[in-house]
C-alpha cells in the first residue's frame, strides 16, 4: 500500500504563530499529516505499516487507531489492544460544514478457506501456446519458453518503486532460469484484465542444470534475498541488488530442510522449509551467516517440537508468509505430489514462529471451484493441481499466486466487520476562555457529519475534536484512515 504524500493537505488553511489551525479545510491520511493536527492522545497510536512480514499491512502510510496493551514490545509481537482511548486535534476557530471520517476494523480472524474469487482470465502467466491460455494470459516467448512456477509476488523497489514485480522460475527446478514480470497495479484483475508485461531482460538468469529454482524472493536493507531449492536438495542464497546482476553466495548453513520461503520480522531473518510432512524453521540475523532452530519457550517445550513450525499431515513445501491484520500468515503446499491443494495457518507475534493453528485444504483446483480446468491435477488440466501459494496485500485486497503455470486469485479482506468497535466524535470549545464539550456522537463506518450536531455555540472563541476509540474484542482495533473537515 503506497500512497504519496506531502504531509498535512492545507485547503484554504493558515496557522498561528502557536502553531494553531486557524481555518478549515483539513485532510487527515497518513501519519505525518495525523501528526500535525494532533494535540493529544491517550490510549491511542498513530501507527503505519511495518518494513517487517513483507511491509504489506492494513495501515498504509498511517492511521489512528487503540494502542496494544504492551507498549513495550514492537507492535508486530504483541497482540492484545486496550479497551478504549481517545485523540484530540489542534484547536481550530473558523467553523467548518461537516466533517466526514472514514474507518474500519483491524485485526479480524479470518477464514482463509472462504471467498476466494480466481481471476476470471487465468492462467496469469504461460508457457508459449499452451492449450488453456486465455486471451488474458501472459505468455512467455516462444523463442525461450517453459512452464512458469515457484512465483513470487512482491513490491517492487529501486526502479520498481510503487509497481508490482512477479518472480518466478521457468521449467521445473528453474532448467531456463529465471524471469520478472511487473504490474503498475493489481485492481485490473478484478475487471478480468491481466495488468503483467514481462520486464527486460529476459530472462533475469539463464539455466544451471536444476540447481538454482527459488520458492521466494525476499527484498531487505537494498538486497534481494533468493534461497533456492536444487535437484539435490542443498539450498543456496543468492542475493541482487537490482534484480538484473545475481551473486550465488553459497550453501545456506544450518538448514533444516530445503526449498525454503524466507520472512523477517524486524530482528531475525527466518527460513520456513519443506521436510516431508512437515514446515521447519531457522533464523538467523544475517541471510549470510549461519541459521539455527529458533528456541522453544520453557511451557510450550513438550507441546511444540524444536524447529518444527507446523506438522501438514501431508506431503508440503512452498511456504509463504506475511504480517498483516495484527497476526502473521502462513500459506503452503497440502497434499499428495503432484495433486496438490493449498493448507494456511495462523499465529500471534507472540508465539511466531511456532504456535500455527491450521487449516487444510484451504484453496485448491476446486475449492472455490469456478469452472477453471487449467489447475485440475489430470492430463486434461496441468497434471499438478494448485502448489507454491505466495500472498501479498494491496489496499484491503488478499492476492494469491500459484501454480502451475501461474494462477491468481483474490479475496476482500473482513475489514468492515465493525459490529463490536466503535468510533465516537465529540467537540471541545471554550466561550469567554471556559472549556465545555458538546455531544459524544457515534460514527459509522464512513459517515459525513454537519457540524451543527457536534453543538459549539456561534460564541466559541475556538474547538478541538475529540474522537474515541473502543473495542469489545481486544484482538481487533478500529482504525481511522481518514478525516476530512471542510
């Protein structure tokens, strides 16, 4: 989620040599602009998106929203927010017309295995002529083409700043290497349009006989990160630092496992890797250096196994992860090879990496089933079923890649669900230098409201607002994306 911004947006607006608002016409959207018009707060965080779990979150550049209990770990490791709080504006004189707020809710469990709607002109990307490619479907040229698979979707940076880059490795274990495809947006899948063109050059990395297939590809501190998987089974990291120009960096040492999808969440690096029926892990806090079986806390040892994220029950691999919506995500491959579906799980930033709750079956060539035969695991479809799930989150909009060749689908993300938060709006004003308040007013969802029913009296010499926050579910905060007073 990238949004420009210029600070505070000031429409016919001057300000006191206090540093008062002073006229209206303020649009609150991001964080420096919460910043500037904020007088106070209590309970309340100004909080954006984190660099950690892929920087994708439900923040964007910033919002208003309950602070977590603890206050002395970083956001992403701890869950619980408080009950109530309340943020208060600068003092402003002239009265405005309305005021309209925007907010919803962050932190909503979701279920992982409903509502997913496959884009309607899959597969995404193609081998040259394959027999069910669409007319929106991205074919590789015919002068250098095999099945596309081990997909990554991730924001671009550098020249890809504020685009959409799609990894991915063509033929198994990558025998023709690798290639990029860049989008300036996902929303055009929506109206069955496919928003991928191929980037130069093509491919990014010519074949080394099997031995260098990513599942992931992971961008921190101006590096690209790919660990790979190889026909026999050591894993290797690469690293770039333009997606063109590619160093194989050697053996990654320690791993417990191979094809790894890799995380970070601000303090380590983590390898999420495939063994069997089962997803392990390692961190460490340099992709370069040596990786070890995070540490077990003493009253889960016995529980959970030591560098055992998750049991699948069968055949898995591919794994995928995110923060995002106040818990971190985990999506993999579930099922007999070569009949694949998708199996998720769940964990809080407390217990991560271990605690995953799962799901199996999530998603697959028939769950949802929407009548697309090119996934189906027979000779008539691509005698593989639905594997390598890679997610990334745009707005409050979940994508799913997967193969194979390249599929997408996408699923609207329960933000809306704001039946246990609440948002009130009051105001503050002072006549002859007395404060009073006016009344407490709940707020919708989006929601314009006169400022006649905030009741500050013609007399004021100046107001403030006054919004407060509340939660019935601790784990869910209602979220203020935006404020408009004109």
């Amino acid at each position: 989620m990238k949004f420009s911004y210029k600070g505070l947006i000031i429409l016919f607006i001057t300000f006191s040599m206090a540093g008062e608002v002073t006229a209206v016409g303020v649009k609150v959207f991001d964080d420096e602009s919460w910043l500037n018009f904020t007088a106070s707060y209590d309970k309340t965080a100004i909080v954006k998106n984190h660099a950690i779990g892929g920087g994708l979150d439900l923040m964007g550049e910033g919002v208003l929203m309950l602070e977590k209990e603890n206050t002395g770990l970083p956001f992403w490791k701890t869950t619980k927010f408080v009950e109530a709080g309340s943020w208060f504006s600068s003092w402003l004189d002239s009265h405005p017309s309305t005021i309209d707020i925007e907010w919803l809710s962050y932190g909503y469990l979701e279920k992982m295995d409903e509502n997913w709607i496959k884009f309607s002109g899959n597969p995404l990307i193609s081998e040259h002529a394959w027999n069910h490619a669409t007319d929106q479907t991205l074919q590789l040229p015919s002068h250098y083409s095999d099945r596309p698979n081990d997909q990554s979707l991730e924001r671009g940076h550098g020249v890809y700043e504020d685009k959409w880059v799609l990894f991915f490795n063509i033929g198994g274990w990558a025998v023709k290497g690798w290639g990029m495809a860049i989008a300036d947006s996902l929303e055009p899948l929506k109206q069955g349009v496919n928003p991928f063109r191929l980037a130069e050059p093509y491919p990014l990395t010519k074949a080394t006989g099997g031995y260098n297939a990513p599942n992931d590809w992971f961008f921190h501190s101006g590096t690209w990160y790919a660990p790979d998987e190889s026909r026999d089974h050591t894993s290797r990291m690469w690293t770039s630092k333009d997606t063109v120009s590619w160093k194989l960096e050697g053996p990654i040492e320690g791993i417990n496992g191979h094809d790894p999808g890799i995380i970070w969440d601000g303090e380590y690096f983590y390898l999420f890797n495939e063994d069997e029926n089962r997803i392990t892990v390692v961190r460490s806090d340099d992709p370069l250096a040596k990786w070890t079986a995070p540490s077990i806390p003493v009253e889960k040892r016995g529980e959970w196994e030591n560098g055992v994220a998750v049991d699948i029950m069968d055949h898995t691999g591919d794994a995928d992860l995110a923060y995002f919506n106040n818990r971190w995500h985990m999506f993999m491959d579930d099922g007999e090879h070569f009949h694949y579906n998708l199996a998720y799980a769940w964990t809080t930033g407390e217990e991560f990496p271990y605690g995953w709750r799962l799901t199996n079956d999530a998603f697959g060539p028939f769950k949802p089933d929407q009548n697309q035969l090119w996934d189906n695991d027979t000779e008539d479809g691509n005698s593989f079923g639905t594997g390598d799930a890679d997610i990334a989150l745009d707005g409050n909009t979940l994508y799913l890649t997967y193969e194979r060749p390249i599929g997408i689908a996408y699923k609207e993300l329960g933000v809306e669900k704001t039946e246990r938060q609440k948002v009130y709006v009051q105001a503050d004003y002072t006549v002859d230098g007395r404060l009073s308040s006016g009344p407490t007013i709940s707020v919708g969802k989006r929601q314009s409201i006169k400022f006649g029913r905030l009741e500050v009296p013609d007399s004021a010499e100046k107001w403030r607002l006054n919004l407060i926050l509340s939660t019935e579910d601790r784990d869910v905060s209602p979220m203020v994306n935006k404020m408009l007073i004109k």
